[in-house]
C-alpha cells in the first residue's frame, strides 16, 4: 500500500502593520489548530506545512489587515541545515540582508495600497449624481472667501 505524502511548503508571512503584530499572527495561527510549523521572527513569521494548511492559515491571517501584511514563498522550511545558522557557524543567513531591504520598502507599498482602495472607494460614490444646491455653494464661497 502507498502512502501519498502531501506537498510541504514554506512562507514569509511578512508583517509591516500598524494593527497588527507577529505574535497576533502567531495566536490566531495556534487558534486555528491547523498542523502547521510556525516560527516567528524579527520580521513576522515563517509557516510551514501542508500546501492546503499554509495557504489557507496565509489567507487568514492577511485578512487580519490585508495591505500591510506580505507573503513570500521560502525554498526551505525552518531549521533546515542549508540555512540554519547554528550548522553555518553565525552570521546571517544567506538572503537576509535582500529580505531586509524588500521589508523597508513595506511601509509604503501599504500606504500606496491604502490610498488605491479609498479612491476606489470614493470613485463608486461618485458614481450616484447629484446637483450642488445653490445655497450650499455660497456657504463654500463664503467660507472660502472668510479665510
């Protein structure tokens, strides 16, 4: 009899919130009881384990704050020798000085997402007409001409 093995994969669950911190991730992770390798780092977490699990814990928890939380894929699950630092004797590991510089970028690709979805938001209030009164626009000339 053959035992099918389920695919293992590895991600970045990379945290660049405001609302929400990796510990916050990390709990609901727990919560969800799937059977998942969680780690968490100075960056957010790190989760591995069935491809079903991952993904679906990774949507979960993006939902969390969905324009500030960031996912990357990871060749190698955590504690694997290749990229442990404790086998490589110190030091950082190979790609994290490239992973340092993409998480500086967050910030701002957050707040360009942020302002996406408002003006998206506004475009479909726009959407529905309606004339200014007349009053109305002489209480904004009046108060602009007050200034």
């Amino acid at each position: 009899m053959t035992e099918t093995k389920k695919e293992e994969i590895t991600k970045y669950i990379v945290i660049s919130s405001d609302k929400v911190l990796p510990s916050d991730a990390a709990m609901k992770i727990y919560e969800s009881e799937f059977p998942v390798t969680v780690k968490e780092t100075c960056f957010g977490l790190i989760v591995s384990g069935a491809r079903d699990d991952v993904e679906t814990l990774v949507e979960q928890i993006r939902q969390l704050d969905k324009n500030h939380i960031f996912v990357k894929d990871r060749g190698f699950p955590p504690g694997d020798e290749r990229r442990c630092r404790a086998s490589r004797g110190g030091g950082p590991r190979p790609g994290f000085h490239f992973l340092r510089e993409e998480v500086e970028m967050l910030p701002a690709i957050g707040a360009a997402l942020d302002e996406l979805e408002a003006k998206e938001c506004m475009t479909e209030k726009r959407k529905a007409k309606c004339r200014l009164k007349t009053s109305d626009l002489e209480k904004v000339i009046e108060e602009e001409l007050a200034r």
